[in-house]
C-alpha cells in the first residue's frame, strides 16, 4: 500500500494533512502568487485529498501579492480540481483579501461548501463546529 504524503511543500504555499478531515494550506509570506504556482498548490492538495473526504482549510498571510491573471483563472479546473475536498474554509486575514478572496469564488465556484472568514480561529470554528457566519458561503 503507497501511503500518502502527510506535508508537501511549495513555492508558494505549505500543505499538510493535519488530521484525516483536514488539509491545511499556508500561504507563504512575502510572495506573488502566480498562476503556475497556484497551479501546484492544487495538484499538491489533490495528491492530499485523493483518497478520503477531507475539509480544508486555507490561510493567507495578511499583505499578500499577486498577478491580476491569478483571477481570472479557474485553477480547479484547470489543474484537475481537488480530490475528494469537501467543504473550503478561506482565512483571508485582511479585509483587502477577504474582497478578492470573494471576487475570486462568485466568478469560480466550488462545487463543495466555500465560507471566507476574516480570521484564521473564525474559519476553524466553523469547520469544527459549523460557526460562526462567514462573509460568503
């Protein structure tokens, strides 16, 4: 039996099985996010999420830089989507990147359950407890 990875790192991100319900996704600081990279962080968190239903949970660092084309590009589907993912908690921990964090999933859906929290303790609690509200979902 090949046993998965539990901790893949990328240029842009770290990705780590924390538990068998969730994958955590911590975007580095002091990068710009391009598309390649964004690219790699889901076939990374693919490769985490393939065999079991997993949550996740994404954590941008507060000042955060990127291309305007990381946009436009729906990166699930181009980079063959997210396993078996479940629901998608998104800190985005400034309120600038909880605006694009928005602007970025009403024009590229999920097709699991998608809530942007302001707070990292925010988006944990509700993917542990199911609160509070997030800003989208």
């Amino acid at each position: 039996m090949i046993e998965q990875p539990r901790l893949i790192d990328t240029r842009l991100a770290t990705l780590e099985r924390g538990s068998n319900e969730l994958v955590e996704v911590r975007f580095k600081p002091e990068m710009r996010l391009d598309a390649e990279g964004i690219g790699e962080i889901v076939r990374a968190k693919h490769q985490l999420c393939a065999t079991r239903d997993t949550d996740v949970l994404m954590v941008l660092p507060p000042d955060i830089d990127f291309e305007l084309n990381v946009l436009a590009i729906d990166h699930h589907a181009v980079n063959g989507g997210c396993g078996l993912a479940r629901r998608l908690a998104f800190a985005a921990q400034s309120p600038f990147n909880e605006r694009i964090a928005r602007i970025y999933f009403r024009y590229h859906p999920r097709d699991g359950e998608t809530a942007i929290f302001l707070d990292e303790s925010d988006a944990r609690s509700w993917l542990t407890q199911g609160m509070p509200q997030p800003s989208l979902s």
